[in-house]
C-alpha cells in the first residue's frame, strides 16, 4: 500500500511539472476555417478558427490568428496548408500582442497528430 501511494505521488508531481515546463504562449487543437496570405504592410498569413479566440491583449479582430514573423512565414503557412487539407489541428505559439491587422500575432505553428 505505500508503494502505490508514493507512485501515485511521484505521478502526480511528475504530470504538475509537465504542465508547469509547456510554454505559457502556446495554445493548443485549433481548427482552421480559412487561410488567407496577404500583403498588409508586408507578407501575412491569417487564419480563421471555429474555437473562440484566445484574445487576452483584447486585438480588434477576433475571428482568429496573424502570422507575420518573416523568418517564419512560409514554413507556418506550409503547415497551416497540410492541416488545413487533411483535417487536422494545430498549435500555436501567440506572442501576446496584435497584428497590423488587429488579430493576435502568431510566431509558430505546431502540426497536431
């Protein structure tokens, strides 16, 4: 009995420092709706979800997501493409601030399984 109590511990602490090492930007399993690659003051990629938006900086736009980093652009945009064709969800990395656009900014993009 104080095996498994002390497993279920270490479990337990195992799963809280899991949780505690996720980045705090990311957010995770969004569907897209759209995708749209514009030129708005330079290249950006938008992209519309089903979910309610994680908006806490409160950006005019809320109807999705701003990607405009150029380092990272077209890989992200190649990602939301394969996602968006095969079903699939992705995570994001949101930076915390509003787009020119006035959706929230992205700088990653993650491919869920």
């Amino acid at each position: 009995m104080k095996a498994f109590v002390a497993l279920m511990v270490m479990g337990g602490v195992v799963a809280f420092t899991q949780a505690i090492a996720l980045p705090s930007g990311w957010i995770r399993s969004i569907t897209i709706a759209t995708i749209s690659d514009n030129d708005i003051d330079g290249e950006v990629v938008q992209i519309t979800v089903n979910e309610v938006v994680d908006n806490p900086t409160h950006c005019p736009d809320s109807t999705g997501y701003a990607i405009r980093d150029p380092n990272t652009v077209r890989g992200s945009l190649a990602l939301l493409m394969s996602a968006f064709v095969t079903g699939k969800q992705v995570d994001i990395f949101a930076t915390g601030g509003c787009d020119k656009t006035g959706m929230p900014a992205v700088s990653g993009v993650a491919l869920r399984k």
